[in-house]
C-alpha cells in the first residue's frame, strides 16, 4: 500500500541524508510504530507520505501511485485520503470541538445534514459527544487530542499518521489516546504513529521500525521498544539517545492500561446540540491554510510568486501547506524540496506530461 523503494531524502544539497536509502512497506491494516531517536527521520518518513517532500532517489509510491508522479493538481485529494496527528493537537482555538471536527467536513463541501450526523458519531467514537460545545482551551490536553484524531479520521482517511500523539500528554490520556487508535486501527485503517513512548511500544506489540540517522535499521514485525540487548540496532539506539542527551521516556507508573478496550465512556450530560455552522466551504480555504499548516521554520523561503491564499486546497491533515504565503515567507514547494534545479525541472515535466496518473480520493 505504501512503499519506500530505496528513498534517500535530504534537506540540504551537501548534507547528510534525513532518510538514507530508505526501503520499507506498509500494508493495509498495519499498525508500526516509528522508533529512533531525535533527528533519526520519523518525521520526514511521516511528512514524505504526506507528499511533503519527495525523494531525491528513490521511489515512494502509495496504493499503486509513485508520488513523484502525482500531479500537483491531484495532491489535495491524496492528502484528504490520509488523516494526521501531532503531539501539539493543532485545533483551531477560536472553534468548539463540534466546529473543529465539523470544518474538516465543510472544507470538502459536505452537506451539513451529513457532516452533522457523522461528526456526532466520531465526536462519540472519541468520548467527546458531551464536550461538542467546548473550545480547546477548555478541555484538557488528552481531550485535545482526542478532537485532534476525530477531525483526523471524519472524513474516513485509509491511512492516519500520527507524529507523537502523546508526547505531551500524561500517561492516562496517553492510554486513552492508544485505545482510540488501536480501535481505528482495527476498523481497517492503517496507523503509522512515530514515538518516543517506551511503554505504549512495549505494551501494543505491534510492528516497530527503527531509524538511525535515516537508515532503516530494524523492521519488527511485533517489537518492543528495545532491540533485543546486545544487537546492533539497540547499540545504535542507545548510542544515539545517548549522544543527543535524550532517552525514551521512563516506564510509566502502575495502571498504565493495557489498549485492549475501548475507553468507558462516562457520558454525565446528553450530547449537546453543537448547533450550526454558517462556515462555507468557499470561506475556509484561507482559514484552513493558516489553521492546519504544519510549521517547520525551516522550510519557509521568501515568497517569490504570489499564490492567493484562497488557491490552497483546504484539508484535515496538512494539505494546504505548500505555497502558502504567510507572514512574508512561504513553505517550500514540496516538489522542489531541496531537489537539484535539474531534479526539478525533471519532476516538474513529469507532473505535466504524467495526466493518466490518477489518484481516487479515498481509494489508498
Ligand atoms: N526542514 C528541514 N530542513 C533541514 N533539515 C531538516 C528539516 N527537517 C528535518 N531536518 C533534519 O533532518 C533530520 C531528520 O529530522 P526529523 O525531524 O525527520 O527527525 P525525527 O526522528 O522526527 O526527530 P524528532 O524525534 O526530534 O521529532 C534531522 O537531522 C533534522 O535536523
């Protein structure tokens, strides 16, 4: 379903490979944990996926599809088929959790009797069907991030990543966090969830991959957190973690939970009525580009073309963050990346001349 055929991506022209070499296959229903230490490439692997940065060697294709390939006119519906969480939940502060996960339905044009009935049922999915009418600010982090993966998965992605979902939540929430994905998960889509979390890794036992300085060094079918002790991955793990002053997080204390249900849903009140949205979907394309862009300063370079906000398509998970322009400055365009002129004139032709490569939205 997704599959990294030799990928070697790197930011600076002369630097050193944020992904080496890359080759590695996800398959419907996975559900892998991303290990390594800080800097080794789980983002940039979670990113590329995204279509946020293509490989400068290599192949990166997804259902069939080789990225590099992809019309830029075609990436905004890829990327609604893929739903993305981050360890800072990213919800719009001025939206209740109903309008949060609801504006992720109203960017693609749902009608309002259909967004109303499906976001009821994810917000319930979550445990948040008693907190429609709250705003961020007034849940707390683990509730945040719950919102977070219902406006993720509303419109159904067949893949949901998820960058260190509970990097910043304590090990309750985190448990809480982990059953939801787990129950995604085993409703058919796949998981892809980069972590520094010892213990969820050690608990799920699920497929673990290791990066190290980009390199793939360990694909676990059901792995824990540690390379078994004494082999060259936990070597480099711990060398690794060592170096950077970091290590995984400690063991989290007793009644950790063990993901195999459900949370309980202690529901005190009935379902608020979230009441109506008068967003239009025309109206949300600029707020969506500000709202759900994935910053990395980084990446910004000087603006220099204007691109009218309103031309950014509008997503849940990220798909309008090429081109936008903000505050002076514009996120690299993800087919140039840091790609040689050469290298982007060539996959710029190939955008152009590539018209039967097709993408079915939803269809990964
Ligand atoms: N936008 C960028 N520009 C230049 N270099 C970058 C950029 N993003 C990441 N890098 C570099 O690429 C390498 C991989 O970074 P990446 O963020 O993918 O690692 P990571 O494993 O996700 O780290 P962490 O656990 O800290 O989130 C690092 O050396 C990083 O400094």
């Amino acid at each position: 379903m997704i599959r990294f055929e030799h990928v070697t991506r790197r930011y600076e022209r002369d630097g050193r490979p944020a992904l080496d070499d890359v080759s590695v296959e996800f398959d419907r229903g996975d559900f892998v944990f991303l290990i390594g230490a800080s800097g080794s490439g789980k983002s940039t692997l979670l990113r590329m996926i995204l279509r946020e940065g293509l490989p400068q060697h290599g192949r990166l294709t997804v259902a069939g599809q080789n990225l590099g390939l992809m019309l830029e006119r075609r990436v905004p519906a890829y990327r609604r088929s893929i739903g993305m969480v981050f360890q800072d939940f990213r919800l719009l502060p001025d939206k209740t959790v109903y309008d949060n996960v609801a504006f992720a339905m109203n960017v693609i044009g749902a009608r309002r009797a259909q967004t109303r009935a499906r976001v009821t049922d994810v917000l319930e999915t979550v445990g948040l069907d008693h907190l429609g009418r709250r705003y961020p600010h007034e849940i707390s982090g683990g509730e945040q991030q719950r919102a977070a993966i219902a406006r993720a998965i509303v419109n159904e992605p067949a893949v949901l990543l998820a960058d260190e979902p509970t990097g910043n939540l304590d090990p309750h929430a985190s448990t809480e966090v982990m059953k939801i994905l787990r129950w995604i998960n085993a409703s058919g889509t796949t998981v892809i969830m980069a972590t520094h979390d010892r213990p969820i890794v050690d608990q799920m036992r699920r497929r673990v991959v290791q990066l190290h300085h980009g390199v793939l060094v360990r694909d676990d079918p059901q792995g824990t957190y540690d390379p078994p002790r004494g082999s060259r991955a936990w070597e480099l793990l711990n060398e690794q973690e060592a170096a950077a002053g970091l290590r995984a997080i400690d063991p989290k204390p007793a009644g950790f939970g063990d993901y195999t249900d459900l949370p309980d849903r202690d529901r005190p009140e009935k379902a608020e009525d979230p009441g109506e949205s008068e967003d239009s979907a025309a109206d949300l394309g600029a707020e969506a580009a500000q709202a759900y862009r994935i910053t990395w300063p980084e990446d910004r370079r000087p603006v220099t073309a204007q691109e009218p906000a309103e031309q950014v398509p509008a997503g849940v998970d990220g798909t309008e963050l090429t081109g936008v322009q903000q505050e002076g400055f514009t996120e690299r365009d993800d087919a140039a990346g840091q790609a040689g002129d050469e290298e982007f004139e060539e996959l710029d032709a190939l955008d152009r001349d590539e018209d039967e490569v097709r993408f079915e939205e939803g269809r990964l």
